[in-house]
C-alpha cells in the first residue's frame, strides 16, 4: 500500500498567506481496481489563481487545489497507460494519487527526451496558453503594434512578450526588480522597467511608448491598470488577465474609474479564463512547443526541491521571488 503526502488548506487565507494556514497530512491509498492508475507527482505547480480561487471554492481541510501535476504512472491496471509514461493532471498538491485515466493529459508525442517535463506546467501549458489565448484571441494583436504587458518576467507575462515579438509588435513589459528587468531585455522585450523602483508610473509608460498603446495584458489590476488606460491607443484593447495585486486584500481598493478614458478612445476589455478555452488547446500547445524549440520562445523556470516547501514555494512566488515559472520538484 501506497502512502500519498497532501497539504491541506488548514485555514482560510486572512490577507498575504502564512505557513500556518496549511498542514501536510498523509493519506493511505488503496490497491488498484482495474482500470486504474497509480501516479506519483514529479512536479507541481504553484499559481496565482490558488489565493482566490481558495477562496471561492474551498473549505478548510481540503487538499490545495488546482495545481497541476506532472506525473509518472508508477503501476497501471488501465491497458490505454503503460507504466513510466508522463501525464497532466489537476489533482492537487499531493505526492501520489489514483486516477481511472479520464482525467489525464498525456504530452504532446512530439515532446522531445531532452525538453523538461514541467514545461507542461508553464511555457507549454496553461501559463503558455494563457498567454497564447489573451494576445491572439482576446487583445487580437496586429502585427506593428505596441503591447504593454505586466507581471511580464513571470509564466504568463513572459510568453506574452515573447509571442508579441514573434506576431511582429513593439513590446513593452515591467516587473519588480533589476534582474528581472534584465532578463526582459535579454529575452527581446523592447522596453522594460522596473515599476516599483521608477518615480512615476505614468512618466515610465509615456516614456516607454511615446504614442501609446494598441494592447494591454493585464496580469496585475489595481492601481498600475487604472494609470495604464490612460495610455492606451484609440480603439486600444485589453485583455483582463489577472488582479494579482488585489489578490490579498482584506479591503477591496478603490477607483480611480476606468468609464472615461474608455468612452474616449472607444476601448475595449475583456476578461477571460483560460480553461474556457480549451478548444484551443491542442493548436495552443503545439504552436508553443514548436516556438520553444526552434529557440524563438525562452523559458526560465524557478525550482523549489521537495514537496516539503509547496507552501513556502507559494507564497514566494506571490512576493515575486520567481523568475518564470514557479514550479516544485518533489
Ligand atoms: N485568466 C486566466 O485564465 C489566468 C490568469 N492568470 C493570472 O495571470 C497573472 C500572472 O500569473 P503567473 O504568470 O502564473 O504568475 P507569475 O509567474 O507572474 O508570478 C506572479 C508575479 O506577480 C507579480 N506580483 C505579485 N504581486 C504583485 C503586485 N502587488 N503588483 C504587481 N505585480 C505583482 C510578481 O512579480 P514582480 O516581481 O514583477 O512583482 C510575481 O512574480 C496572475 O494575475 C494570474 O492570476 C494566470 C493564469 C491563467
Ligand atoms: C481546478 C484546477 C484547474 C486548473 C485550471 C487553471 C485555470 C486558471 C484560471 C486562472 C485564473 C486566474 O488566475
């Protein structure tokens, strides 16, 4: 018999989370039925969208959610899953688990020996798609336009800049220090800075694109969304992506409001999540994929070793301690 460790949610997150908010446990599995799989997580993932969606859709006690897992299937009484092969799943932060197959995703066949598995977790998976879907689906960029992106050295921020120079645009991308603003520049963003370090927002983005912007990815919300409209081109769009900076508010913000610069320049924004989109997966992966290995999109992935530091990994990862994608190696 199998024992699988989980972290729990031990108490609902009050503000910024803390490591006393979550327990591990362990939890005996039971022998395999037929038609089921035992799989045991190689990498997991950490998100943004675990703050809020905890809330939502949680209770205490329940295992993290949403996190996908990269996992190998250690025993298969399924004949559709050999042993050692590697899957997709969003089970949770967990060491093992059984699944009856359904609800796997396998790589790509063309997934190359040397590419690293836990790229299904970020640029080939759904940060990559995210990222993918918000710039060609919802901000419909042109080529010869100008892209503002933020949060722009992390798992979806970093893809979008990157698929932004591919679709032929002027990218602009800041995030929150130095090196990261270095490594934006070194990955082929135009224009970086640093937003927490420069003395104005609003001067910073002037300066960055004199004539504006045609597209928006908004990663963060609040304050730096409400400064970034005014800048935004007539006929400008934005893709609603994330709110990372009201994520952990006990208090919700307020305005400035948005009504006039949209009614002036006739903008239009969209929210969007990701998953709704699945139809677009299978041509989202492959495109990404492709791009990775022909070298046109780079990845940068932030390691945290052993299951152990999931929920340190977590909240490092909502300080802004990752560069690229957050990801635990258990
Ligand atoms: N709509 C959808 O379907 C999806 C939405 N998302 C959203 O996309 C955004 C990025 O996610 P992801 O790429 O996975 O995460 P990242 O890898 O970008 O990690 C989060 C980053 O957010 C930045 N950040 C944290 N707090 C703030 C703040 N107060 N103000 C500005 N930046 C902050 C930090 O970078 P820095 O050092 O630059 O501050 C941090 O590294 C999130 O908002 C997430 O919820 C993600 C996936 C799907
Ligand atoms: C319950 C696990 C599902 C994983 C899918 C993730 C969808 C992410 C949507 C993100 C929203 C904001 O961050």
């Amino acid at each position: 018999m199998v024992t699988a460790k989980v972290w729990v949610l031990k108490k609902h997150f009050e503000g910024f989370p803390k490591p006393s908010d979550f327990e591990m446990k362990q939890v005996a599995l039971a022998n395999l039925k037929d038609g089921e799989l035992l799989l045991e997580s190689v990498f997991l993932s950490v998100d943004p969208y675990m703050r809020p969606y905890s809330k939502r859709d949680m209770k205490e006690g329940d295992v993290m959610i949403g996190t996908q897992v990269a996992s190998r299937i250690v025993e298969s009484k399924n004949p559709a899953f050999a042993v050692g092969t590697f899957v997709v799943a969003n089970r949770g932060w967990r060491t093992h688990f059984i699944s009856d197959g359904k609800d796997l995703n396998l790589l790509p066949a063309s997934w190359p020996e040397s590419l690293p598995k836990s790229l299904a977790l970020g640029t080939v998976g759904m940060p990559g798609l995210t990222a993918y879907v918000g710039l060609f689906e919802i901000c419909k960029m042109k080529p010869g336009e100008t892209v503002l992106v933020n949060a722009a050295a992390g798992a979806v921020g970093s893809v979008v800049g990157q698929l932004a120079k591919i679709g032929g645009c002027k990218v602009v991308g800041c995030a929150g220090s130095d090196s990261k603003v270095a490594y934006l520049k070194n990955i082929g963003f135009d224009e970086a800075f640093n937003y927490k370090t420069v003395a104005s927002l609003d001067e910073a983005l002037r300066k960055a694109s004199p004539d504006g912007y045609d597209c928006f990815f908004d990663n963060v919300g609040g304050e730096f969304a409400s400064i970034a409209i005014n800048h935004m081109k007539k006929f400008g769009r934005i893709a609603v992506c994330g709110a990372i900076s009201q994520y952990n508010d006990s208090v919700p913000q307020k305005g400035p409001y948005i009504q006039i610069p949209m009614i002036f320049n006739e903008l239009s924004m969209k929210g969007f999540i990701v998953s709704s989109w699945h139809n677009h997966r299978e041509e989202g992966v492959k495109a990404l994929l492709k791009w990775v290995l022909e070298g046109k999109l780079k990845y940068h992935e932030q390691v945290t070793e052993r299951f152990e530091n999931m929920p340190a990994a977590f909240i490092g990862m909502l300080k802004g301690e990752n560069l690229g994608k957050a990801v635990v190696k258990v």
